[in-house]
C-alpha cells in the first residue's frame, strides 16, 4: 500500500506548479514565485493535517514547506533542462528559435565575445 505522503507529495507538487503559474499569470513578479510556492506547500500541508491540526500543525507546516519547495525545485530544474525555455511555452507546444547569443531577451546587445580588431584608416607608418 502507498502512503498517503507519497500520494499527496506526487499530486501535490505538480498542482503547486499550477497555481504558481496561475498566480504569475494574474501578475505576480516572477522573482517571488518561489515564495508562492511555499505559501501554497504551507496551505496544502495545513490541509494534509487538519483531522489531527491541534496537535499536528507544526507537522503541516513543515510537510508545507518541504512540498513547496520540491515544486519550486522541479520548476527550476525543468525550466533548466529545457535550456531555459519557460513550461508553459513547452507545454503549448512553441518550438523555441535559435537566436543570436550576442543579444539579450530584452534585445540590446551584448559585448561579442570574438570582437575583431580595429581597422585603420590612412596610411601605416
């Protein structure tokens, strides 16, 4: 038989992704979103424990965090290993282009990293 933890760790997580990119998507900053994640892992813990949440609440809490964080996680690793692609545009199906490495998403340039020397004009001495 599985115990439940497994159970609510493998539906919980990929459900705390969800509301993350929902919450991001409403207008959340990205760079909070793991904070969301918690709060989300907290709630989910709470509700895990709640026939036993007047002696087990601390428990919740950190069954919370230890969910959340293991989504922020998985996001992170994914969003890795895609090569930096967001999920949802995996998910729609969007083929990410190759783009110029010198040129950053907000298209200004960066330094090449090959620069080629200056040329001069007029004659050598």
């Amino acid at each position: 038989m599985i115990d439940t933890s497994v159970t609510t760790l493998a539906v919980g997580v990929p459900t705390i992704i969800g509301l993350v990119q929902v919450a991001k998507q409403i207008g959340v900053p990205n760079r909070i979103a793991p904070l969301v994640s918690i709060l989300f892992g907290i709630l989910a813990g709470l509700y895990y424990y709640q026939s036993s949440f007047a002696t087990n609440w601390p428990n919740g809490i950190v069954f919370g965090i230890s969910l959340g964080l293991s989504a922020s996680g998985l996001y992170a690793a994914a969003t890795t290993a895609s090569g930096g692609v967001d999920i949802p545009t995996l998910i729609k199906g969007i083929k990410p282009t190759k783009t110029d490495p010198t040129v950053t998403p907000a298209g200004t340039r960066t330094l090449d990293p090959t620069p080629t020397p200056p040329t001069t004009t007029g004659p050598t001495q």
